[in-house]
C-alpha cells in the first residue's frame, strides 16, 4: 500500500507537525508513506520538495501570490484567510508517485487548489487541521458559524458586502467537490460536529481520530535539570504560554492570558511565579501583569521542547478557538498539567480537574482560578502529572493513531475493491 501525502509545509506549524509525525508513524508499520510539501526544510525518508533555487523561490511566491485577492481586505481583516484560488502543480507529483490513497492535510498557501482535487487519480482521505475547508477561506471561524449555509459578510475579511470574496469562494468549492468522494478525518470531536454541519463537507464520511505524539520523544523529564538546561533560574512556579505568533495572533488568547495573569497577581501570586512565553518576540508586548517573564523563540527540536514542556509547572492555552493543538498534547505528554478554555477541541485533552483545568469559556479570572488551582497543591500537582502521561498513552499514542488510519485506509481499499468487482 502506497499513502501519498500532501502538506504545505513539513514542519512548520502544528498542521505540518502532526502530519509529519503521522508520515513517520505510518513508516514504522512499513507502510510506504510519501510525503509531498512545498516548503521542505527537514531531511527525511521519503519527504518531496521543491529542488533548487528557482524552485524554492517560486514555491515562496505562490505564498504571496494566493493572498493577492485578499490584498483590498488587509486594512479591515482580522485572522488568516486563504483563498486557495490559485491552481498547484501538487496533484501532478501526487498521481506521478502512484498512490493508493492520497492523504491532504493543510494544503494552502497557493499549494493545491481548491480545483485541484478531482484531478487526484486515487481516493481521499483529508484530515482537517482548521476550518479552512469548510468556509470561503477562514482558517477559524470564531463562532461566525456562516460556513453552516452560506459564507458573505466575513468577519475575517471586515467586509459588510454579501456577495464577497468569501461567498465565492465558498461557492467555487461547492462546485467544485460536488459528488466527490472523500473521507474527512478530524483531530478533535468538535471539529467533527462542525464538519457534519457544514454546507461543504456534511455529506462526506467523516471520522474522528486525533494527533498522534511518540511518547519516547516526549517524557517527562527532572524539572530541576530541565530548569538548568535552559537556563530558567529560578525555583519559583513557572507557567508556560505558546504557539506560533503566540503574541499576535488574537485566536490564541495572550490578551485573556494577560488579564488572567493580573487577577492572579491580586490574589497575591505575582511574586510566587514567573511566566515563559514561547513562539513569538516580545515585539514590545507588556509584561503579563507584574510577573517576571522571559520571551523565547520557536522552538522545533523535540528534545528542546521536551525540556522546556518538563521544566514548567503549567501549561496554558487560552486559545479562543482551536482544533487539536500539538502544545497542550505535548505537555501532557511530559507530565505538565494544562489549564485552557472549555471550547473547541480542548476538552478532548485535558479532563477537568484530573489532568488540568478547564476554565468557564473565555472567563479569564476562571482562567485565574484554574491556573491557581494547579500551582497551589503540591501532592494535587503530582498525580495531575500522572494523569497527563497516562491520558497521552491512552488516547495519542503515534503506533495507536498510525494504526487507525491504516484501517481507514484498507477499508477505502476494500470498498474500492468490491466495487470494481460488481
């Protein structure tokens, strides 16, 4: 069985991550997974990219040249918004692999086209990572809820006009994948309800199976020594905050995560914790309240991550919506308990009070509490890290997930199969 699949990017972002992780997965099983990117930037068996300067530079271009209709927006946009108007060339290197499934992932950023799938010569299978193909090009919707019946007056664009470019993009891929046969693979249960309810994808097979993580590659490791080896000295708690443009980015909650910090320091934690933030340049951001923080670049070295996950004592994801990020699986999976919002796909990682906190959505003095509630209890912190090790090896792990898809895959086969023979 041969999987090709297809991914923007190799290791850039949590989309491209996961993805990764499952290509690997699959490979284990002696599976004979190929992986076709845009932007390659790591070395591994059986990953394709673009070769040589003029190809790189014009994988980089279609980046920009995607984004050219949402150019009169910028002023008024809030979010990311990917028309994926522009026709790829990923299809051709797909079928020239001969594959028995072809496996989409996050395909956007001029990569493959919305037009470009029933050129696929192999069924389906695309795993969801955002919202994007359920909308007219939001990666998140932020509860606008239009993708249900019909996109118009985006939010994400700032526009007020119904027939915008987000009605027709919704609309060119209601024309586009019209009786084609796919089978849609969502990380999180609320990803999956959204995906039955959409107007694009709610007559498609949809199953839900999350991310996987290798839980050898992310363990628990001695705080104090995680502590040196990044330099955090200190003894006092630490809380960890990040994401890609953590700062930023307004769907990942640093805002809540500031007026939460400020609650705290009222309830007298200010000089009781320090606060690290990953994934993003302080880029003249404030001090979370009157905590002492440190701001540290992205981090792709799992060994690093795994470091830093261990050498904190909280791990918070204020995000205001969210599918499945790898952040909070991977801290679980070094023992750190969680504390995050209750929506989106939170609540199928973290179990209340067992493995962290789900605070009341988007409360930041509950954020407050549960935070808190974690830090305050010694003996109530070790089993919480327990529970987190334990919930990753129960749900997450990589040969586990690898497998679940490898039964999708020979079931679609199978059918594929029995049809051919009637």
């Amino acid at each position: 069985m041969r999987i090709v699949k297809l991914s923007t990017m190799d290791n850039n972002g949590g989309a491209a991550r996961a993805a990764m992780r499952l290509h690997k997965g699959l490979r284990a099983l002696d599976i004979d997974s190929r992986f076709v990117v845009q932007q390659k930037t790591v070395e591994e068996p059986g990953v394709y990219g673009p070769h040589g300067t003029t190809a790189k530079l014009y994988a980089k271009t279609r980046l920009l040249l995607d984004q050219l209709p949402v150019i009169p927006h910028w002023h008024h946009s809030s979010g990311v918004f990917a028309p994926g108007w522009l026709p790829g060339h990923a299809w051709q290197r797909a079928n020239e692999l001969n594959p028995d499934i072809v496996h989409l992932h996050w395909i956007t950023k001029g990569f493959l086209g919305i037009h470009d799938l029933v050129r696929l010569n192999a069924p389906i299978v695309w795993t969801l990572h955002d919202m994007w193909a359920l909308t007219g090009g939001c990666h998140y919707d932020i509860d606008c809820g239009r993708y249900r019946s019909q996109c118009g007056k985006c939010p994400t664009l700032g526009s007020e006009h119904e027939h915008d470019l987000a009605y027709r993009m919704q609309s060119a891929k209601l024309r586009a994948w019209q009786g084609l046969d796919m089978t849609i693979v969502c990380p999180s249960r609320w990803l999956a309800d959204c995906a039955r309810n959409s107007k694009l994808l709610g007559q498609q097979q949809i199953e839900v199976i999350p991310n996987g993580i290798n839980l050898a590659q992310y363990y628990p490791l001695d705080k104090a020594a995680a502590r040196q080896r990044l330099s955090f000295n200190t003894d006092s708690k630490l809380i960890l905050f990040g994401a890609m443009d953590a700062t930023v980015n307004e769907r990942k909650g640093f805002s809540q995560l500031q007026s939460a910090l400020r609650q705290l320091v009222r309830t007298g934690w200010g000089k009781r914790a320090s606060v690290i933030v990953f994934g993003s340049a302080d880029h003249g951001q404030p001090p979370p309240a009157d905590f002492p923080v440190q701001y540290i670049p992205p981090l792709h070295n799992d060994e690093e991550l795994a470091a830093l996950y261990s050498a904190a004592d909280v791990f918070v994801a204020p995000s205001l919506q969210d599918n499945l990020p790898n952040t909070v699986m991977e801290a679980l999976a070094c023992g750190t308990p969680c504390v995050a919002f209750d929506s989106g796909g939170m609540p199928d990682m973290i179990e209340h009070m067992q493995n962290g906190y789900l605070a009341r959505a988007f409360d930041a003095d509950a954020l407050a509490e549960g935070i808190a509630w974690v830090l305050e209890d010694t003996s109530r912190w070790k089993q919480l890290s327990q529970n987190a090790r334990a919930h990753c090896r129960q749900h997450f792990e990589l040969a586990a997930i690898s497998k679940r898809h490898l039964e999708i895959y020979n079931n679609i086969l199978e059918r594929q199969r029995q049809a051919a023979a009637n």
